[in-house]
C-alpha cells in the first residue's frame, strides 16, 4: 500500500458534498486521519453515527489544526467567516480548498484572511443531488463528474497537483481554469437554469385560473422537471444568485431578450422562428449524449418499467 | 372474452403516439380491425414492418371508410385539413377524436368540416417522451398517465364515455374539462416550460463568453435537463405554440413579470425574497412526490447505477 495522499484532513461542513467527501477518503484511504467539524450539535452527531470521519468537532478550529488539506463545503456566504475563524490555526504549509459553486466571491472573501504559508486551492465540484445534509452524501457522488479547479496566480503548483490527485482519487475529471470563466461558464450551464426553474414553479403557484391542485396533477407534461430542480437548497441557492450576481444577471439579460423575441414571434405567428431554434436545440442534446454527460433514454428512463417497442439504435443515442 | 370495445378503430398518424395507441388497441383486444394511415409511404412501411395494423392506407378515406372510432395523432396544425378530407367518408355515428397537445384550437379547426353524424370526442393524453417515429411507441406509455377529454356541449354522453373506456382500457386515468381550461393548465404545466427550456439552450447556444463545447461538457449542473426538453419534436411544438397563442403569452407574461423581480432581487442584493421563493418552491415538489407524479430518488435516480457516463447495458435500457 502507497502512503495516504494526506495526513489529516479537516472537513468543514458534513452536508451533501462535505459527508460524499467523507466517504470517499475512507474509501480511497486518502487520508491518516479525518477531522469532521460543523456548525450544529445535531449535524456532528449525525455524521458520528454515520461513522464519516476519525474525529469530530464544534471548533472549526480544534479540527484545522494540525491539518495539511482542509476543506470547506458549506454555504458560499460563509466561507470568509470560517476563513477568519481558522486563519490563526492553520498548520504551516497547509492546502486550503473548499467546494463552492461560485469562485470568484470565495476567492474575494477568504483570501484576504488566509496565511501567505497556507495554499489556496479553490475547487468545485459539478455534481450534487436536491438533497442535503450528512445522510445525502454517497461514495460515488463525484465519479465521472467534473471538478474545477480555480487556483491563483501565486499558488504553489505542487498543491495544485495535490488537489487534483485528490479529485481523481475520488472519480472526478478534473478542469482548471479561471475563477472568472468558472462564473460564466456557471452561470449558464447551472445559475439561470435553476432561477428559471424556481421562478416557473413560483409563478404556477401563484396562479388565479389554474389551481395549485391541477399544477401538481398534470406536471408530469414537463413542468415536474423544473419542480425537481427548483427543490434544491434555499440556503445554498440564494448564496450563488447574491456572490454570482454579475455573471448571472449578464446571462439572464440574454435569456429574457432571446424569450421577448420568441413571445414576438408567437405573437405574429411566425412558426419558421420557432421552427428553426427548436431545430438548433436538438443538435445541443445531441452533443450532451455523445459526451456522455446523459443518458438517452426517454425520460432519462424513469419510465423504467415501459419498453420500447424496440432497442434504439446505437445512432439515436 | 367480451366483445371488443370497437369494430373497425382508424388511426390517422402512426408516429410515438399513434403506434403506442396501435400497440394498446392490440394487447387490449380493443376493436376488430385497425387501419392505419399516414402521409408518408415510408412511415406506413415502418409501421407494417412493426405489425402495427390489420390494413395499412395511404388514403386517409380509405382507412376510416366503416371506421366506428377514428383517431388523429397528427401535429395540431394539420388536424382542419384532415378532418375535412375524412369529413364525406364517415360512417354514421361514428366517433372522431384525436389525441393534440392544444384542444380550443384542435375543435375550431375540426368541427367545422364534420358532419351532424359523428361525434366528436376530443382528447390529449399528457405522455409523451422526446422521440417521434412509428419505433418510438411502446404499450406502457399512458398507463397511469392522464388523458383529458374536452367533450363539447352537444357531444353524446354514450360516445363520451366509450372514448373514456378506452384510455382506461390503455392504462390512463381519465379527466374531463372544457377546452379552454384544459389549454390554460397545459400552457403552463406544459407549453411554457417547454418554451423556456428551448429558449436557455437557444440562448447557451449563442453566447461568446461562452463556447458551446463547454456548455456541453459542463450540462450536468442543471442544464441538461432542459436540453432534454428542448429536444422535442420541433413540429409538435411549433403548433403548439401557433395554436395556444393565447394561453403561452398570457402564461408567458405573467413568468416574465416575475423574473424581472427575481433580478431585481438579485441586482439589490435581497437575499430574503429569494429564500423566500426558494423555501415555497419545494412545498410544490413534495405535493408531486406525494401524488406520485415522479420519483423522490436524487436526479430522478438517474444516477442510481453511479456510472452515468458509460453507454447503458442493453438489459438497462
Ligand atoms: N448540493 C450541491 O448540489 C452542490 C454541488 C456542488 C457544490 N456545492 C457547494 O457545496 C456547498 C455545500 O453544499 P451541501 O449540498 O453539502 O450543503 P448541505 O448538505 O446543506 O450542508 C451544508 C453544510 O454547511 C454547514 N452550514 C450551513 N450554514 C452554515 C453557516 N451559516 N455557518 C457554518 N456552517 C454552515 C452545515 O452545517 P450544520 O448542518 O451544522 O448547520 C452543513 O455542514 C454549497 O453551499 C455549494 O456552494 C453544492
Ligand atoms: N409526443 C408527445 O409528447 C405528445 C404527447 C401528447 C400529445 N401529443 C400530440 O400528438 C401529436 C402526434 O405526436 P407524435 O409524438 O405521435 O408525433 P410523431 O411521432 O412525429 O408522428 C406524427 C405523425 O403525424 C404525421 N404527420 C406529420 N406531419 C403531417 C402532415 N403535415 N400531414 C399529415 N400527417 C402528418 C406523421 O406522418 P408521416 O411520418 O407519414 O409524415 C406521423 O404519422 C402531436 O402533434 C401532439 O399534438 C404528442
């Protein structure tokens, strides 16, 4: 047996992604000894009886200590908090890293807190579920997912590398790039997609002819596709939307002008309009399913039970 | 063994719908003959490779010539014409329906051409997937699925409830309502979310920020479950949109005026209104869990096997 990638590992955050990650460094011996530490009383004994981590902490700062990987998965809004919180403890050399799905407004809040002795890593991982807490997380959360890595200009590149053999240690394909087109590039694969969905089911509830009963009855014509999306975490989202503002308010603008110029063209019952997006869309699933980044099966199969009346063939997928 | 539900059923289109509803009159023993017609000779051969049928007709008259239940499974825009083509060759008594994603527009376009005789029975059943064609059909699609009848005011209670019979007997459950109603809830359950979705992937599509190849690799963060929507027939949903003008921009007015003031939210920095929305959003989810319109398992259980990257074993599919 090779030598753990680590020493020890302080977990900030048990949720989702901090309990997945948990598992992962059992499960790849990644690590000497793994430190939990959260917020809550309840969540810390909830990650105990899940057995998740070696030691467990209320302290943010007991649990760095010592650390050479420290990790913080918890809500974007409060990673500069904890930067503060730990700062004086970190352990000389330390790699820092944490998981939030916004880089830039995490790199602008810890950095300032962060040792010149400790590595800055910022990472994030793009997979997750609309679930939360210690008992969401799974071992294989991260396989065949991409994680991106945001480094700065004066992190030192073995810790960059360091990180990254973390990240494939736990299943990820790993990315680098700047924090700045980590936005972007979030912002309109993952931000608007989700404030879109919360804000459709907002306004279907908040109908006048269409009862909330009839909504919930008949979603499955599409409608409870965007129900699952917009069930993620309030806490969570309403952190991005805030630390993510100008990127998403970039992409939204685009997104309502090409939806003012589709509301025109079903005005005038321009249908070549309408025709010819719904046909570029198509050539966009297609590119998803060849890079393997979904499944083909109608309805992602969660018609499981039905059969097709034949086996696609291997060009439709 | 009871006597079928219909002597002679004609199909007029035989794509996604049409052949599940030929595959559901044949495990059904539902009528004694079914002839099937379609525009296309190639799609009729599809369909008599698939055994779909007992008589295949490229004349739609031919096909509902005796006919004691004809149904249309044709995109919405091409129901008038059809209707008044199959108009003189309608036996007496004989129930017209069809199975159209739009219904006020479906009755405006139909009923004028049918005669005093028949009686007309519209329908839609909310079941689809994204792929078209006479091979994407299969037995199980409506079974517990709803199929809403939009009977008109002088319809014949009698044909009403045998057209009702005969989703039953497909696995549906079955609702009436008027059509106008019926065009406002799938306006919303079901239009515009379908035009949101093209419209994100249109937009994605366009950026420069942004290259297409990256929205690609990274669509697993929420987007790609739009793309799936937005890759639906083109068509279908160009008349869809044409049909139900109305309802989509009435829908469609009311999501946009409540977008605006997420931005806003999100310009300002208001963190409370979107927690806010984001908490009420996940009531509705969970009334569709209960009702058991879709599955409580993370990302629809797609990832139930952990290795969504790899083409799924044929067992799978
Ligand atoms: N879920 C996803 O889909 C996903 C995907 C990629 C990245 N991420 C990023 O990962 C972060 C964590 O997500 P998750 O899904 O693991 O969340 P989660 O399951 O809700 O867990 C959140 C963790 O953060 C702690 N926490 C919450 N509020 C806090 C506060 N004000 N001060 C200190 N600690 C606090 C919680 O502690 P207590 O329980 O003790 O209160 C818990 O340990 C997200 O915010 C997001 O930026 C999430
Ligand atoms: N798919 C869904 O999710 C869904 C769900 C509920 C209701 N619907 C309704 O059902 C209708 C049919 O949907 P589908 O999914 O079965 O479509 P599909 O698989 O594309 O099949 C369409 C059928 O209509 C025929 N057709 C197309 N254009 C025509 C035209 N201009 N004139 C005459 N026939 C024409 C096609 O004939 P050829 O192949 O011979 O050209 C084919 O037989 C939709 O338009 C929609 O209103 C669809």
């Amino acid at each position: 047996m090779t030598a753990p990638l680590f020493d020890r590992v302080a977990l900030i955050g048990i949720g989702l992604i901090g309990s997945s990650l948990a598992l992962n460094v059992k499960a790849g011996g990644l690590a000497r000894h793994v430190a939990v530490t959260t917020r809550r009383r309840e969540t810390l004994e909830k990650a105990e009886a899940l057995g998740l981590g070696d030691s467990y902490h209320l302290e943010a700062a007991e649990a760095v200590k010592d650390a050479d990987f420290v990790i913080l998965s918890v809500p974007v809004g409060v990673c500069g908090a904890i930067a503060r919180e730990i700062a004086p403890h970190l352990r000389q050399g330390a790699i820092v890293s944490d998981v939030g799905s916004v880089k830039g407004a995490v790199i602008e809040q810890m950095r300032p807190h962060l040792p010149e002795t400790a590595e800055f890593v910022p990472a994030h991982p793009l997979a997750g579920t609309e679930h939360s807490g210690p008992e969401a997380g799974f071992v294989e959360l991260f396989r065949n997912r991409w994680c991106i890595l945001t480094p700065l200009a004066d992190t030192d590149p073995a810790a960059v590398a360091k990180v990254r053999t973390f990240w494939e240690a736990c299943g990820a394909n790993v990315e680098t790039m700047t924090a700045e087109h980590h936005d972007l590039v979030l912002a309109i694969v993952s931000h608007v997609p989700h404030l879109i969905a919360y804000n459709i089911v907002g306004t279907a509830a908040d109908l006048e002819t269409v009862t909330q009963q009839e909504v919930v009855k008949f979603s499955a014509s599409g409608f409870r596709d965007f129900t699952r999306i917009a069930a993620s975490d309030p806490t969570m989202w309403r952190d991005v939307f805030l630390t993510n503002r100008d990127a998403v308010l970039e992409m939204l603008a685009r997104f309502s002008e090409d939806l003012a110029s589709l509301q025109r063209a079903i005005r005038w019952g321009d249908g070549d309009t309408l025709f010819d997006l719904f046909t570029r869309t198509r050539a966009i699933r297609r590119g998803i399913i060849e890079a393997g980044q979904d499944t083909a099966k109608p309805n992602f199969g969660r018609e499981a039970t039905a059969t097709p009346a034949r086996e696609p063939a291997p060009g439709e997928r």
